[in-house]
C-alpha cells in the first residue's frame, strides 16, 4: 500500500506557475517520478516501501504531470517570513 499524497494542498512555487513545493520520491535510472508530499517522513517511508531505487529530493512538482525539479533547498522548520 503506497501513501498517499495530498499534492494539491502543498505550497504553491512562486517561480513556476502551475507547480508545488514538496518533498519528491523519485527513481534516478531510468527516471520515474512516484509522488510528491508534505513531509519528509511520507515521502521517505513511500521511498523505503518501494526499494533502494528510489529516493527523496525537496523540489518542485507541475501538477498533473510527472515533471520534478529537485535539488532545491529545503525549508527551515519554525521559519515563517
């Protein structure tokens, strides 16, 4: 049973119309985008279930689609602007 995502409840990225902050479970080779998610811990216990393929990246998903940017840098916890 994988978890499952609420990706449109994620913050919007103000750099890319159309797309949400999250933390990404991703496959490198050959690429595959699972899903994005709210916390690490989701997106790390849904990289873990599927095998040492995958793996978790902070970046940013166009929803509707498989595309992911990862690599950004991840939120501080306790930080508001």
């Amino acid at each position: 049973m994988s978890i499952r995502s609420l990706a449109g409840n994620l913050p919007k990225d103000p750099d890319n119309a159309g797309s949400v902050l999250g933390w990404g479970v991703v496959q490198g080779s050959p690429w595959r985008f699972v899903d994005i998610y709210a916390s690490k811990d989701a997106a790390e216990a849904e990289a873990k279930s599927r095998g040492p393929r995958y793996r978790v990246e902070y970046g940013s998903h166009r929803l509707g689609s498989d595309d992911f940017m990862g690599g950004l840098e991840e939120p501080l916890l306790g930080h508001s602007s």
